[in-house]
C-alpha cells in the first residue's frame, strides 16, 4: 500500500458525470494511444502455444454463437484471460458481454476488471486505455444504480490514478462528500490526495473521523499513520502502523511496516 505520484493530464467533467472521450484521446500522439487491437496483440505474444489454442477456440465459439449466447461466449473469453492475468483484456470481453446483456452486475465486472487492470499495468498508454474505459463502465453502472456512490468514487481514481487529473477526479469526490459525507472510499481518498499535496492538516482529522466511523479500515489507518509522521508525531504514527500490523497480515505488508516503524525508532 503506497501513496500515488500524479502527471499533470487535463481532461474536464462533464456536468452528467461522462468524461469527453476524444479529450482523453488527444492527449498525446495517436500513434501512441493504445487500442484494443495493439493491446491484444501484445498480451498474445506472452501466452503459451496451448493458451493460444485456446483462445482461438472460443474465439471461434463466440464469432459463431447466436445472440442469445453470445454473453456467455464472452464471458468464457474473459475467464480465458483473466487466467492469463491479462485483466484488461478480459475486461474487454466483460464489456462485449455487458453490451449484449445490459444489467448492473455485468457493467460492476467490466469495469472493476479494468479498474483493476489499470492499476497493475505497467504500461502508461495501457493505464490510459483501461481508465477510459473503466469509466464508461461505472458510468452504466450508475445508471442503473444512482444512490451507489462507491462507484463515483471510483470513477474519480480513474482520474486521478488512471489519467494523472487529480483536478477532475477531486471535482467528482468533493460532490460525493456533498451527497455522503461519511461515504468510506471518498474519506480515504481525499484524506490520502491531501497529504500528497502536502496538506497535512486537513489530512489529519479527515482520516481521524474515518477510522472511528470505519475502525477496520486499515489504509486510512496506513495513511493516517503517514500524516503523523510527516507532522513529526512519532508515538501516534508508530501506533496507526501497529494497528495497520493487528489488521493485515500480509507478509510483505507486515514487512513494509516494521521498516515504517524501525525508521521512526531510528529517527
């Protein structure tokens, strides 16, 4: 669990919460712009002889399914790929299915798939690619659901993490906190943009109010823990990251912060 570095991408909000996708689009050279077919292509070159066997038989399969069976085939497609780890790939696949069987369930896969793909990929114009379309997904998911403000949530880090626009995705969270103000994921994120701009004291009592509403949550304990060490409050930070430890166990993490805590120590 890291604090994020963010470009300088300028693409606006449009009042119905869409994002201008040609905007997006023009940011730099389209011969750089990543495609499905350019992404496609690339996670190929990376799959096996029997994984490429594979996928072209259920490519196959849902080029020749009827319509009533054609959101399946791509659904099959997209577990195909999900097991190869290509997660925006099969995100595409989600979203053919999504298309062709409209519901909320089905629209939350595809874009979480590429939510998540967009933030695992080391490839910027791949980001790009899944945060665009990641979006759109939400979109269709708020449609049908508008009282789901986890998922303007979530359409503001594809923003911010997705696009490097911290502007536009602060505008869509600033409205979530107007409509819940105790909305979970928007506290945590706001609380965590506020100290990588430097803006510990209002970081501070935002993530405070937090893990009191949320007493497990352990990333704005994490975060919380960063803002008291940042405002040089060694004994509180050591305890948010001891909190952070009784909460996740994961190996790596636990790691992460016994060194956090051994550098205040040392400090």
């Amino acid at each position: 669990m890291l604090l994020f570095e963010f470009g300088d991408t300028k693409i606006l909000v449009k009042e119905n919460g869409e994002t201008p996708m040609s905007s997006a689009h023009s940011n730099g050279s389209t011969n750089n712009a990543m495609t499905f077919e350019k992404l496609l292509s690339l996670a190929s070159e990376n799959l096996s002889k029997e994984q490429k066997d594979s996928v072209a038989l259920l490519s196959q399969l849902a080029d020749g399914a009827s319509k009533k069976d054609k959101p399946g085939a791509s659904r099959k497609l997209a577990q195909l790929w999900a097991r190869t780890q290509n997660l925006i790939v099969s995100a595409h696949y989600l979203e053919d299915a999504a298309r062709l069987d409209s519901n909320k369930n089905n629209w939350r896969d595809a874009a979480d798939y590429y939510y998540i793909g967009m933030e695992n990929t080391g490839d910027s114009s791949a980001r790009v690619f899944a945060a665009i379309h990641s979006f759109e997904c939400y979109a269709n998911v708020f449609r049908f659901d508008s009282t789901d403000q986890n998922v303007r949530v979530l359409q503001a880090m594809c923003y911010i993490n997705g696009l490097g626009n911290i502007m536009s995705g602060v505008t869509i969270l600033k409205e979530v906190e107007q409509k819940d103000p105790d909305n979970e994921l928007m506290n945590v994120t706001l609380g965590r943009l506020a100290i990588v701009s430097g803006q510990l004291d209002k970081a501070i009592p935002r993530l405070e109010r937090t893990i009191k509403l949320y007493p497990s949550n352990v990333e704005a304990y994490f975060h919380l823990g960063e803002a008291y060490r940042a405002k040089g409050r060694k004994q509180d930070a050591i305890k948010m990251f001891e909190k952070c430890k009784a909460l996740e166990k994961s190996p790596s993490f636990q790691q992460q912060l016994d060194t956090y805590i051994n550098q205040i120590k040392n400090s």
